[in-house]
C-alpha cells in the first residue's frame, strides 16, 4: 500500500469518527463566531435558531478533509450539515428543511439541551 492511499484512508477514519462521535455535526468554512462564508454563515444562524448544541469542523484549517469529504459524501460543496451519520445537505436543505419544520424535531431528538 502506498503512503498515499494510507494517508487517504486515515483522513477518512478521522470523517467517519467525526461523523459517528457528533450527532449534529457541520462542515464548514469558518467557526461558528466566525463563518468564512455566507453559505456557512446562513446554515450556522438557522442551527442557531433551533437552539441546540451542534460540533463543527472548520474544512479551512483541515484541507485534508476538505479534499476528502466530498467523495465519502457524494457531496461536493461545503457546509455539510451531518445528523446520526446522515448526510442532510448544504445550506439551501437546511434551510428548507428549518423553514418546512423537518430539522427542528430532528435535531432535537439528536442534540440534548444544555441548561
């Protein structure tokens, strides 16, 4: 096996135990205080508004990530919102899924409240 292709598959264990450790994970470019894109910074206000805790990872300081998710996705842009290991979308779904009322029920069932 090359060095390649194990890096690669390293870089993926890390995505599937992100993935597997945080129920509502995002993908995105930026933090939540500081989203470097719009696309991130409107799937960040409307998790926002659900009001539960969510993990994310910054893809702008983990290229390796950056370069390998899409292809474990399917997905080729980022932010990728990730509820128990479930693709949901980028940021136009997760919208429409806020504003239709699916995401709120689904993240709550899956993000407990923090008092």
């Amino acid at each position: 096996m090359s060095e390649q292709n194990n890096t690669t598959q390293n870089v993926e264990q890390t995505i599937r135990d992100q993935i597997k450790e945080h129920k509502v994970l995002l993908y995105m470019k930026g933090t939540p205080q500081f989203p470097q894109c719009g696309f991130s910074a409107r799937a960040v206000e409307v998790l926002t508004k659900v009001g539960r805790p969510f993990a994310f990872v910054n893809i702008l300081e983990n290229p390796e990530i950056r370069a390998t998710l899409p292809s474990i996705a399917n997905w080729p842009t980022f932010p990728q919102l990730w509820i128990n290991g479930e693709l949901m979308g980028g940021s136009d779904i997760i919208l429409e899924m806020y504003e239709s009322g699916e995401l709120q029920p689904l993240i709550e069932e899956h993000s407990p409240a923090v008092d």
